[in-house]
C-alpha cells in the first residue's frame, strides 16, 4: 500500500485529487499540502521518521505552478536526498514534460485528471517503490556544495557563488552561470563562510566581498553590485560593510 502526498495551492484540484488517491485500493494513505513549503516540512518528517516509520510517503503527486516554490524546484530539492520519494507531476500544463523527466519523475499526468490516466500513474509507483534507486549525495569537501540540476548532481564551488538569497528555509546560491536552490538556511551558510570572504548585506541577501564590482550611495541608501546585479544593503549592515570593503582595499 502506498502512501501518499499530494501537492496543489489550488483547493478543488488538490480535493479532487485526494478523493481519487484516496479510491484507488494500492494507496494506504493520502495527504494534502497547500504549497511546496508545506510539502517539505511534510517530507522532512517523512525523512526522519524512516522508510517504514509511521510518517513516512512514498510518492508524491506534484503540482507546477504554485506560488513561491514550484513544482520543479521542489523536485530538484528532493533529488538531493538520500531517500527521496517517488515524484508523479500533476498539471494542466504540458509544456514541462522534458524537464519533468529529467528530474527522474515516475510519470506526468495531464489535468483534468482522469482515474485510468491516475491509476496508471499509481500502478508505475508502485511497481518502483522497492526498485527506485536511491543515492546519498555527500558534501565532497568545504569547498563545494552539491546541487540537483536537471537530474543531475552536480558541485558548485564556493569561490564562484556572487551572492546568496535567503528562501524561507532554503537559499538560493548564485554564480555566472545560474543559480541553484540548496535546503540550507541563509544563516548557516553565513556562518560557514564568514571565514571565506561572504557578508550578510540584508535579511536576504549574503554576497562574496571578492565579487562586489561597486559600492554605490544614492540619497542615503546604500547598495552593492554584485556581477551585474544592484542589491540593497539594510542601514544595520552598510558600516560592517563599508568597514570591510575598506580594510579591503587598503590591505
């Protein structure tokens, strides 16, 4: 018997959906989230209690659009865990299928959702639940973090990240060529690389003081440019900053 999640901000779509998991007989248990962070904290729960703890979820039935994290990013997320579950997209939108698949999704089932379409999708879960494979993904060393990008792990080296943007629980680290979300907290992220060059610039926001191109004033507000990006910088952080960016320059 699987056990369930299933994932919509839409509050029909997410009902229909439960009233169908919950008809088909190979699913024990199904559960709903509002959002994608409602979701993780379900999932994190899921994670600690273990494979066959009482909170544990075998599949989740995933929605794209959905305000703040989507779909997708929630996906990526998952990917990085050592034991993620089984993803199954639920969407009126087909244009995501590639990248649905590159995430390594078990299937992706078109809205309105129909119950031969929907058990098809149960039937691929489970026959998967024992057989999906599931891989560690480890830090290598202090100087990368690994990332999930299209299915694939891959390591960001700490000295090409610019800058860094809080996401709730999550951070988004940014470099030249993208950014990439991570399910680690803006402060511990400012507190592991204090020593590495990084400084909190606003409740959002850490950058690299080695990528910041300009310190610029403008009628009392302060903000930094940061490979081509203007961010502000709070009144509580602009003198540490200006502080370190001086002793910088003078070192």
């Amino acid at each position: 018997m699987l056990r369930a999640l299933a994932v919509d901000d839409e509050q029909p779509s997410l009902e229909e959906l439960l009233y169908l998991l919950n008809a088909d007989p190979r699913i024990g248990s199904a559960e709903g989230a509002g959002d994608a962070t409602e979701a993780l904290r379900r999932i994190n729960r899921a994670l600690e209690s273990g494979p066959g703890g009482p909170e544990a979820i075998d599949v989740v039935f995933l929605d794209i659009h959905m305000p703040g994290l989507d779909g997708l990013d929630l996906a990526r997320l998952l990917g990085g865990f050592a034991q993620p579950p089984l993803v199954v997209f639920v969407t009126a939108h087909e244009g995501f299928a590639v990248q649905a698949f590159d995430l390594k999704a078990v299937d992706y089932v078109l809205k309105p959702v129909r119950r031969e379409r929907l058990a098809e999708a149960i039937r691929r879960a489970a026959q998967l639940r024992d057989t999906a494979p599931r891989i560690p993904v480890h830090e290598p060393d202090p100087d990368h973090l690994s990332v999930e990008l299209g299915g694939v792990t891959r390591f960001v080296a700490v000295d090409d990240i610019t800058h860094v943007e809080a996401h709730g629980d999550y951070a988004r680290l940014h470099t030249a060529l993208g950014s990439h979300l991570v399910r680690i907290p803006l402060s511990t992220l400012e507190e592991r690389w204090r020593s590495r060059g990084f400084v909190r610039i606003h409740r959002r926001h850490l950058v690299a003081l080695r990528h910041i191109a300009e310190l610029r004033l403008d009628a009392g507000t302060v903000s930094v440019l940061v490979d081509s990006v203007e961010l502000q910088v709070s009144r509580r952080h602009a003198r540490q900053l200006r502080d370190l960016l001086l002793r910088r320059t003078t070192s």
